[in-house]
C-alpha cells in the first residue's frame, strides 16, 4: 500500500483529475462498470463533502486497495471509466493528506 501512495503521489501531480460528476456520468452510461463500484464512490465521496477526513480516508483508501490490483489490467482492456475512478480516488486520497 506504500508503494501505490508513494506512485499515486507522482501521478496525482502531473495530471489533473477528471471530476467527480464526469467520473460517475460515464461510469454509469459504461457497461463495464460496476454499479456497486459507483455507489462505494460516492459513499466515499459524500464523506469528503461532509468534512469527515477519516472516513473519506478510509472510504478513498478501500477503494484505492481494491481497484490498485486491477489497474493495469483495466489499462489494456480499455476501461476508462474504471481508470478515472482511480486517478479520482487517488486525487483525493492526495487531497486528505
């Protein structure tokens, strides 16, 4: 998990993150993407917005460990919504600490 943080650190610095309203907008018109996936996004999401730095921490982190695994994969297949979900993750997850 420190490696990912410490690659997600770099990564969150040279590109911008797409937003919130784009990443769920087309993750929810794909049909690759998971709707359970959407749902702990915004769950994740709605902590942040209420101030609730731990939780959105732990929510972003949980995600972040779930989806790093996959990343690379989802690269070659083609998943962008799934890969934007993840550049937002980790924007956030830079944005927490």
């Amino acid at each position: 998990a420190l490696l990912v943080r410490e690659q997600n650190k770099r990564h969150s610095t040279t590109r911008n993150p797409p937003s919130f309203r784009t990443v769920v907008r087309d993750a929810l018109t794909s049909k690759t993407t998971s709707p359970q996936l959407v749902r702990r996004l915004q769950y994740a999401e709605s902590a942040f917005i209420r101030g609730d730095q731990k939780a959105a921490s732990q929510r972003f982190g949980r995600l972040r460990d779930d989806l790093a695994p996959h990343q690379q994969r989802y690269a070659q297949d083609g998943r962008d919504p799934e890969i934007a979900i993840i550049e937002f993750v980790e924007s956030r997850l830079a944005d927490l600490e």
